[in-house]
C-alpha cells in the first residue's frame, strides 16, 4: 500500500533531497535537473503496471546460488587495519592523529 | 569497407594472443621488459588521441617485467600471466598509484593498498601498465562522463568506445595493453567491448572479489577482464577469480579451468534467443550480424530455440531506481574529510561537505544521487526501491526458468553500434535506454560473455552477448568461441 509512484517533483522536493544527500545545486542548475529527475520518475512509473504482491524484494543475487556463503557471517575478531600513516598522508588536514575539520557547529 | 564517411585514421590494432607471448618470454626470444617498452612507446604515440590511459605506472610494471625477465633466464617455471602488459580502469585501486574513479572528487588520492584483482594478476607475473579512463565512478555509457575527458574509439575516432570502462576496450583494441580489468554495473565491460570490436566477460557476481572496487552499486558491482579473443579472456577470469574473506559477497564455489572449458566445442548445447531482444529499438545491420552467428552456433551442433522473457521491458527503471539507490549511498563517503579534494572556506562541516561534492561531481553523478536519494526517502522509499526488488525477483526469475530449458541465451549486446561523440549526451534517459540488453543479467546476477560478431557496413563492431546460469561461466565462453570461431564477416 502507500504511496505509488508518481512524478512532478517540485523545486522544494529537488531541493530537500540534495539536503539530504549534503548536495548544493546552484540556481542555474535546478531546471534541468529537475526536467531530467522528471523525466526519468515518469518513465520509470511503468513499474505500476506490474502486480508484485506477495513478491519477496530480492536485495542479495547470492541468495539465487547454490552453495552460498550469503548470510553467514565472520567471528568477530579485530585484525589490523591500515597503516594510519599511510591513510593520514591522504587527509585535507590533520593533526596525524585525527582528520581536521571545520567546526560542527555554529556558535 | 563501406561508404560512409568513416575517418581515416584508425587506431585498432589488435594484441597477440596470451599463448603466442608466454611462448616468446618463456624462450627468452621476447624480453618482458622490452615487450613493456614497446607498450609504453605505443602509448605515447596513440594514447593524446584515445585517451585510454589516465595514469602510467612505469615504476611497477618495469620492475615486474625485470623479475619476469630473471625467472625466464634461470629457466624457472613461469606463472601463467609472466610478463603481459594489463591496463587496470581507474574505479580499482592500485597502492600508492592515482585512482580518480573518472572524478575530480579523487583528484591526487592515491590509495594505501591493491585491489584483489589487481594483487592476483600481478601475483600471476602480469605487468600492469597504468590506469584506464572511465566514466565517473563507472556511471554512463559511453566514457563521455569522465571529469578527464572522453576516450574515443579506435575503430573510428569520432566515435564513442562505449562505457563505462571505454577505456579498458579501447586499450585492447588499439594494442595499448594485451589484455585489461574492467568493472560492471549495468553492461559497463559488455557494451564497451561490443562498440570497440574485443572481448569482455560478466563474471557471475561474487566470482570476482570486489575488494578494492570503488563501488558504485554493491549488489550490482562486478570486476571484469577484457581480451582480444575468448580463450584469453578466460585465461584471465581464471586468475582474478576465487574466494576473498575481504569481500563478504564473495563466493566459495571452487574455479573451474575456463581457458581448458572454452577449447571443448559448443555442439549440443542448448541454445536461448529471446525475441523481447529482437524487437524495435534494434539496429537492422546489428540484428543481421548476431543472426548470422545464431546461424554459425546452428552449424556448430546447437539446438537453437525460442525462450521468453516477458518481464525486459522492466529492467532499465529497475535498475535505474536500485544502481542510484545503491550509489547514492556508496558516494556518501565522498565529503572531503579524509580524502580527495576539500573545498576551501567552509565556515562550518555542513559547508565543507556541500562544496567539496558540489565541486568533485559531474552533472550525471549528482542527477544519479539525487535520483537515488528521492527514491529511498522516507514515504517513497516502498512506492520506488521495494518496488523495483521486488520486479528484480521476477527479472531473476524468469532467467532461472529459462536456463531450466537451454544452457546460454544470446542476445545483442547493444542495440546499436558506437554512437558519436556528442550524439547522446543531451538526454540522459535515451542514454539509459540504450542499456536495454544488458541491465537484466546484471540485475539477475548471472554471468556471460560479450564476442565480436560481424560489423555494421560501415565497418563498426557488432558484439553478441551469451549469457549463461549462475556460476556457469564455462558454457558461456564455449558459446562465445564458437561463434569466435566462425569469424562473422
């Protein structure tokens, strides 16, 4: 049940999205991206056609093969990880122990 | 050739076989370091134009070669890749090389370890000679998409190699590496290797270790290798194939020998042609060209008959809904925190990430972010990606139910052959619906192979893909040899 697929996505709802996904798009930008998201949410409304109920999603195709290890897990045992100054060589900015960032918040 | 307006120079050349090169490096007749040599002067010459390569890697490769050389003199057995030259697309890492994935978002990362396909080649004697151009973080179809500018294709310059790893194909087929690894989402090894005229496998998703693949849709994502012919290409799978503990999707089933699976003929296998393949939107020259190997595979011993896939027409919003869903949250790492490009003057973190990703990203990679984004949000997500697993378990299906009545199905691996630059690029949608042949397998998770069959008149590239069960790999490639065999005109 719910919500089927519809499109028309507004500007707010192009813009919330991008929040959400920590995207800025600049003002010259927001129109064809929101033509194309359109486009494409209209297209693929098709799948409205299809009557899926009682169909399990199917999320992992390993499930589909014999034999496999789908689901089973490790032991939980630490091992060593990378070399923390090989990684911090790639940082922005840091201390050598901790990656550096702007403040969190606002005061 | 034909008489279209074809631009003269032409980039193709095509690589000698793995057999024909062990034999000169195992006699000493061919030295591996001058072999690399060779490869990096035809790189120089060929590579301003194609924009295969992105990076080199001489150090490496020539101290690889100078080990192979040593083993070779001192008559020592040689690994089964000892001194082939391998290009590597750029979404896999190889320590302390770049690896931009095609973005400017990893602009001067260079990563603290090797990819798993990337240790076991050269853990196999291969010399691999530097990374390969793709589109950003392996999103498009025709490697227009790259933040370092397209590749072009090798049988006519003018023209996409397809994508997304339009690099590792040109580079086969323009000689500039013997053989290359590739990744596939959606048909990014399969179609690209159909437009440039090689051979390229889908390995069975879990058969290569995804260890070291800059993701782009994890329950999709699979590493793959490119090859001037089938017995090469398999050779390769043999090797990156296999078991990883790093990679928890990765599966246990035992490696056949594909390269020994290949050479037994294809007679009596049970062949599969879908017609939901065959329908509009399907080049009349392309559709010639994979009939003539149906006929070749008839002539061969197969038993061809019709199989239904009712459901095709669903697979590219399936998979556009589950690839973005899944991209959008592979690319949340992607902040400028502790890697990669960070924009300057963020007064606060909110900021930082912001402007870092407004800036490292391409058009299409934010439009797939969004799109995914949109599509798991709360009150969308049942209506669009619950909704689309759902079809993607009928998708699978109905391929299971298939191959309970024939061993492969074969198909066009595109609709068409390579577009031009520019062409496409104006309409993302009409883009998408060019992968219409090769997002089922994908979404299925089965494997197959993609062999040249044939060209258009104008002389461009058909491929014919032959998909195959789970696992089933084996029969693919003896398929695909086949219809190798046949040499299509």
């Amino acid at each position: 049940m719910g919500i089927a697929m519809t499109a028309r996505v507004t500007v707010e709802e192009v813009e919330r999205v991008a929040e959400l996904a920590h995207l800025e798009l600049k003002p010259e930008e927001t129109p064809a991206m929101l033509r194309d998201l359109n486009a494409i949410l209209d297209y693929v409304a098709q799948l409205n056609e299809l009557d899926t109920k009682g169909v399990t999603p199917l999320a992992q195709v390993s499930e589909l093969q014999e034999g496999s290890a789908a689901g089973e897990l490790r032991a939980d045992r630490p091992l060593p990880s990378l070399d923390r100054a090989a990684v911090m060589q790639q940082a922005p900015e840091t201390d050598g122990v901790f990656f550096k960032v702007p403040k969190v918040i606002e005061r | 050739m034909g008489t279209d307006t074809k631009t003269t120079d032409t980039f193709v050349e095509m690589p000698k076989t793995l057999a024909e090169l062990r034999e000169g490096i195992a006699t000493g007749r061919t030295k591996a370091t001058e072999l690399a040599a060779g490869y990096y002067e035809r790189i120089e010459k060929k590579n301003p134009r194609l924009n295969a390569y992105l990076c080199l890697t001489k150090e490496r490769a020539l101290e690889q070669a100078a080990r192979v050389d040593a083993l070779a003199a001192k008559g020592d057995p040689l690994p089964p890749l000892a001194g082939i030259p391998v290009g590597i697309k750029d979404v896999l890492v190889m320590k302390g090389a770049p690896a931009t994935a095609g973005s400017k978002i990893l602009q001067g990362y260079r990563p603290p370890y090797d990819a798993t396909a990337v240790a076991k080649l050269e853990a196999a004697g291969a010399v691999l000679l530097g990374k390969l151009n793709c589109d950003e973080f392996a999103m498009g179809s025709s490697t227009e998409n790259s933040a370092y500018g397209p590749v072009r294709n090798p049988v006519d310059t003018e023209r996409v190699p397809g994508g997304s790893s339009g690099g590792s194909a040109a580079a086969v087929a323009a000689n500039l590496a013997v053989a290359t690894l590739g990744s596939d989402t959606g048909g990014s090894i399969r179609q690209p290797a159909s437009f440039c005229g090689v051979v390229g496998v889908l390995p069975t998703y879990g058969r290569v270790s995804r260890y070291g693949l800059i993701a782009f849709a994890s329950s999709l994502d699979r590493v793959g290798p490119f090859a001037s012919n089938v017995r090469d290409a398999a050779t390769l799978l043999g090797v990156i194939a296999g078991h990883d503990a790093q990679d928890a999707t990765s599966s246990p089933a035992p490696v056949p020998d594909y390269a020994a699976e290949c050479d037994k003929p294809a007679a009596g296998l049970r062949i599969g042609v879908p017609a939901e393949y065959f329908a509009e939107g399907l080049d009349p020259e392309v559709r010639a060209a994979i009939e003539k190997g149906i006929a070749a595979l008839k002539a061969a011993g197969c038993a061809v008959k019709p199989v239904a896939l009712p459901h095709t027409r669903y697979a590219i919003p399936v998979y556009y809904l589950i690839a973005t869903a899944e991209a959008s949250a592979n690319l949340a790492r992607f902040d400028g925190v502790r890697y990669g490009p960070r924009s300057k003057d963020s007064a606060t973190l909110a900021g930082m990430y912001r402007h870092s990703r407004e800036e490292g990203f391409g058009a299409e990679v934010k439009r797939r972010i969004l799109l995914g984004t949109y599509a798991l949000s709360a009150g969308y997500y049942d209506a669009y990606y619950l909704k689309a697993q759902q079809v993607r378990r009928l998708l699978a299906e109905e391929y299971l139910r298939a191959f309970a009545e024939v061993d492969a199905i074969v198909t066009p691996t595109a609709p068409t052959a390579a577009f031009k630059l520019g062409e496409k690029t104006g309409d993302p949608l009409a883009m998408y619906l060019a992968d219409i042949y090769t997002v089922t397998a994908s979404l299925a998770g089965i494997c197959g192979v993609t062999v040249p069959c044939g060209t258009t008149k104008a002389g461009l590239p058909v491929g014919m893909q032959v998909l195959a069960r789970h696992l089933n790999e084996a029969k693919a490639f003896r398929v695909a040899r086949a219809v190798e065999s046949a040499r299509i005109e």
